[in-house]
C-alpha cells in the first residue's frame, strides 16, 4: 500500500506534470564564420544554446546595459546583464541575475509564442528608416536610441536594429508592422524580466 502512495503522489507528480522544454527551430539569416562570442563570455558548454541580445544604445553614451537571455538544452534558463564600463579604459563586466522557478516556463511560452505568431524572422530593410521626413526626425532627435535585437545559436545568428521604433510606429511611417514586431519582442523579454 506504501508503494502505491509513494507513485501517486511522488513520481506521477513529477512526471505527469514536468515540462520538457526545448528550444524552437529559429528561422536564422546568418551564419558566423567566427562562431559565437557569448558561448565564451557566459562559460558555457551548452555549444547549442540559444542566446537572446537586447539592449538600446545612444552612440555617444558609454556604460549602457544590455540584457541576455540564455535557453539551455536541458531546460534551463539563465539571465545576465552586460554593461561597458569607462574609466580611461573601456571594460565589460558582466552580472548573473538569478531566474525564479516559477518564472521559467514563462521564458519559454514567451519565446514559442514568437515563434507560432510570426514575430521572428522580422524583414531587416523595413526597419531602416530611410526617407526625407525620417532623416529630418533623425536629425532632430540626435540624441535618440537605437533598439538592439539578437539571436544567436552555435555560428547561426539574425540581428536587428532600429531607431527609435515606437516613435516611427506612431507616425505609420513606412515599415511601421516590422518595427513594431521589433517592440512586441523586446517588450514581451522585458516583460519577464520584472
């Protein structure tokens, strides 16, 4: 009879309702002759994790963060936070930010979701801003920052960049649909980072 409670409510649990996590076929654009950087950066010996890159930048503002988000083999999920840090030397120092529990299978819906609805691949020309009225605005806004968005998996990779997306998205501006799959992404990760 022990034997009987023991399965019921030890091993069926956990196996009944364990997820079994496994990262998406990513629709990749590049592929890196040098490999991937972040493997070494993050210690790594999941050679096939998936890497996710987010991160704003002013060009002429150094100290900013970028966020990471790493999708392991085995299920695990792991976040850091990079910052380029000047002090007559520009040094990266890089910081582990611990994930919940309960928060991991989050991670995962979120990143099979943008899959399942086409947010990935995004068309990399619509995200210029190109145009008489945008290179007005640009030069208006100097100061504005540009989104940062990469995937990377072994020597495969797609990386994304625009200029202060949600404002061209308010303005309908041309590309508007891929610039706001771009936001969509970066605001569901930063979503799951509160």
């Amino acid at each position: 009879m022990k034997i009987i409670y023991f399965f019921l409510f030890v091993v069926f649990p956990f196996v009944g309702f364990s997820q079994e996590y496994k990262i998406p076929k990513i629709p990749f654009d590049v592929t890196s002759k040098k490999g991937n950087e972040y493997i070494e950066l993050f210690g790594l010996k999941d050679t096939t994790a998936l890497i996710v890159h987010m991160g704003l930048s002013r060009h002429s503002v150094f100290g900013l963060e970028s966020d990471y988000v790493v999708y392991l083999s085995n299920g695990k999920v792991k976040r850091y936070k990079v910052s380029w840090q000047t002090n007559k030397v520009l040094v990266r120092k890089k910081k582990r930010i611990r994930i919940k529990k309960s928060k991991l299978q989050k991670y995962w819906e979120f990143l099979n979701k943008c899959i399942v609805e086409g947010k990935l691949p995004i068309d990399k020309e619509q995200l210029k801003t190109t145009g008489e009225k945008a290179n007005t605005l640009k030069q208006a806004i100097s100061g504005g920052q540009t989104s940062y968005l990469g995937f990377y998996q072994g020597k495969k990779q797609m990386e994304y960049s625009s200029f202060i997306p949600s404002m061209f998205i308010s303005e309908e501006y041309s590309g508007h649909k891929e610039k706001q799959k771009l936001v969509d992404v970066m605001t569901g990760f930063e979503n799951l980072f509160e």
